[in-house]
C-alpha cells in the first residue's frame, strides 16, 4: 500500500495512524473528551506503528550473540549426555589415530553437501568461498534443478499442509498463495549445535559454516516440517 502512496495518497505516516489504534488501545475513561494525553498517546503510539512497519524485516533477525549463546547451551546439553561414553570414545579415536592415522584434505573443509527433498535433484555438492551467501546456495540450486511435483504430491498425502501446492484450485482460497510459498525456498541449518534454523537469504554461509562444522544442509520452505 506505501509503494503505490502516489496513487492512494497512503504514505507510510498515514498508514501508520489508521493501524495504530488496532495496535494499541486507549485506556477507557468516562469523560468522552480528548485530553492532552489522549492526544500525546496517539502521537506516540502512531509513530511506533511508523517504525514497525519500516523496520519490519529486522523485527525477527535474531542477533549473532544470540545464536552464539544458543549454540553454547546446545553443546554443552549434548555434552552432559555423551558424558558417560567420555573415556570409550577418547580410548576408540586414540586407538584410531594411531593404527589409521585420518588425512584431511584443506579444500574438503570447504565443500558442503545440500540437501533439497522437493526438488528433482535431491543432493549437491557445494564449494564454499568467503562471499557465498545462504541466497547464493539456493539460486545455484534452482539453476541446476526444478520442483518435483511428484514429491510435493507425495508430501500432501502425509498432510503436510501450509507449502504444500494444491492438487485442485478448490482446496484452498488462494492456491497461488501456496504456490508462492512452495517457490519460496530458503537454506536451513539443522543439527550440530544447534537444533534447526532458516538462513536470511544474506547470510555468509562460510561463517556459519564454521560455526557449526557439523551441521546439515537442507533447501526448503520457510516453516516446513521435517522432510528427512
């Protein structure tokens, strides 16, 4: 509606006024005057309105520290579970390294295998670099593949609804909606220290990469259950 303010004369500040009492309720008094408080809270509830709408795209970015302090309780779970097997597993990688020593190639550190269950190409191997981005990883992977609508299908019959595109134009009022958000697809980060996130589009892969090393890769839409 703000993009098109030149046509319906609705310009961000006037939007802002017409949301901002659904937003934000007055408190009931028994005078039905306005008074300077009534005034001074409508200004003030308007323009909060005025900067939610601007910033709405930050709104849900959850900060770096954030994620680092999630990964850290999440290590440190997974670490009191594996508490007991401490000493098998450091005698068995002893044992190992020893009698087989493990070669790691440099460039192998860098090469990321992605997942994507509902296109026709099922898996990739991705090199990284220090620019590529979560969006980088998903327009490469929709150049070199397409949906699977058989797959799609297959996950409607598990009642996976909400992405899933539907079989007859009847089953849902805005089919094109759902079909936008099948199209939609995002670069998740699952497992490893952290339980399962949706990349930004904008992320640095390579710094998340080396954040969680162990993680997996999956390209699908945004809230979408698991597809393993």
């Amino acid at each position: 509606m703000v993009s098109q303010s030149d046509a319906n004369k609705m310009d961000l500040s006037n939007v802002a006024m017409v949301m901002a009492p659904n937003l934000f309720f007055a408190l009931s008094k028994a005078s039905s005057k306005l008074s300077l408080d009534d005034v001074c809270q409508a200004a003030r509830s308007s323009h909060l309105t005025k900067l939610l709408i601007k910033y709405h795209n930050l709104l849900w970015t959850i900060p770096g520290e954030m994620v680092n302090q999630v990964r850290y309780l999440y290590e440190a779970e997974m670490g009191a579970k594996k508490a007991k097997n401490i000493k098998e597993v450091k005698k068995m990688l002893g044992r190992r390294s020893k009698s087989n020593p493990v070669i790691v190639r440099e460039d192998s550190c860098n090469i990321i295998r992605v997942r994507a269950p509902l296109f026709m190409r099922v898996s990739m191997a991705v090199g990284l670099s220090e620019n590529i981005t979560a969006g980088d990883i998903v327009t490469k992977f929709q150049k070199k593949s397409s949906l699977n609508e058989d797959a799609i299908r297959r996950r409607t019959s598990q009642n996976l609804t909400g992405f899933i595109v539907p079989t007859t134009p009847d089953e849902l009022d805005s089919p094109h909606e759902t079909q936008e958000k099948v199209d939609e697809q995002f670069l998740h980060e699952v497992g490893g220290n952290i339980g399962e996130r949706c990349l930004h589009p904008e992320t640095q892969l390579m710094a998340v990469h080396r954040a969680n090393p162990t993680a997996h890769w999956v390209i699908k839409p945004r809230n979408c259950p698991d597809l393993s």
